[in-house]
C-alpha cells in the first residue's frame, strides 16, 4: 500500500515527518510513504526546505492519503485550483487529517455530519466551517480520521498502520520508537486512543 502525506508550504515537520517515518518502518511489509507536494520544494513554518518525493497528482493512486497540518493552510482551503488537486474517495482510499488539516477536509465535503479532531488554534476556524471539534486527540469514522495535536500524529500513523497490516504490526513499529524504558507504555497509550477514538459503523 501507498501512503501519501500531502505536505503544503508552511508545513508542521512533526505532523508530516513523524506520520511518514514511522509508517516507513513497515516498507518491507509493503506499506510506504511518501511527502506528496504541489510544488517540487515546500518550506515548512521553521523554513525547512524539502524536496516532494511524488507530485500532488500521485494522491489519485495512492491507498491512503494523510493531509498535513501548517501555518497556510487557510490559504490552500481558500485555493480552488489547489483544492481541486485532491480528488479523494473515502470509498477507496484511507484518509486522514493532522491538525489544521481538517480544514482540507472540511473544504473537501468530507467532514460532514462528521465531528473532527484539530489543534487548538485552528479549532475556531474548523468550526466555523460547520464541523463539531472534540476535545480528543483521535477520531476515526470508516476510512476517515482525524487527529489533534502534534505529538498525536503518532495516533494517526498507529491507525494507518492497524489498518493496513494489523495490531502486531502497528506493536512492532511504537515500540521501536518508544523511549527506553517507556516501550509498553507508549505502545498501549496509542493503541487505546486509536481504539477509543474509532467509531464502528453499521
């Protein structure tokens, strides 16, 4: 599977760099991602400059897509041509939000009648677009979630990796990156919000 982390220009390096490197732990199981991005080099809100490794275009192929959170990401829901760059199918695809990137699926129609999770400071700005935020740090309804909070970008790439390979898979990966000494600890702290944030659906 496919995984592409849509990183726009004034990006959050936690949001798309933890979510792609501990997805990237299970390449040789198939799973991989990769920073998808509309121009070949994006600059994130710390003026890291980083070269794309697939075009937006690569998200109509890809099996998951991840929508980064960062400081412009007002200006891409107020960018048609942008937006209109992301054709997602939740009927086909996993797709996920960091933070501000609720306001991309927002824009999108995918939020609907659906709550959200966001960070705090884009929380104002995704409710104004209609959209219940919680005060959680993972929901996931079917192939759609969300996650609120930098650190909780971890949550997103445990559910991504459930997802697509199963829980031992998912074990293996958090505990490889837990701190030492905290290896059980972290693995059960993300298991628990990815399993207490997902909703079954009839």
């Amino acid at each position: 599977m496919q995984v592409a982390v849509v990183t726009f220009d004034g990006f959050n390096e936690l949001d798309s760099f933890i979510a792609s490197a501990l997805i990237n732990r299970c390449r040789k199981d198939g799973l991989e991602a990769f920073l998808t991005t509309p121009t070949p080099v994006v600059t994130s809100m710390n003026g890291v400059a980083v070269t794309g490794q697939r075009p937006m275009e690569f998200v109509t192929e890809a099996d998951v897509v991840l929508i980064g959170s960062g400081v412009k990401t007002r200006d891409v829901v107020a960018d048609d041509r942008l937006i209109s760059r992301l054709p997602l199918d939740p009927a086909r695809q996993l797709i996920g939000a960091q933070c501000s990137g609720a306001l991309v699926l927002a824009r999108l129609g995918l939020l609907d009648g659906m709550p959200a999770c966001t960070d705090l400071t884009s929380r104002p700005f995704v409710e104004a677009r209609g959209v219940t935020v919680l005060d959680t740090p993972f929901h996931a309804e079917g192939n759609i979630a969300t996650a609120g909070g930098c650190l909780a970008s971890q949550y997103l790439a445990t559910w991504v990796v459930t997802r697509a390979l199963g829980e031992a898979a998912a074990r293996d990966v958090l505990g490889y990156v837990a701190p030492v000494g905290e290896q059980q600890e972290t693995i059960e702290r993300a298991l628990r919000a990815v399993r207490v944030g997902e909703v079954a659906l009839g």
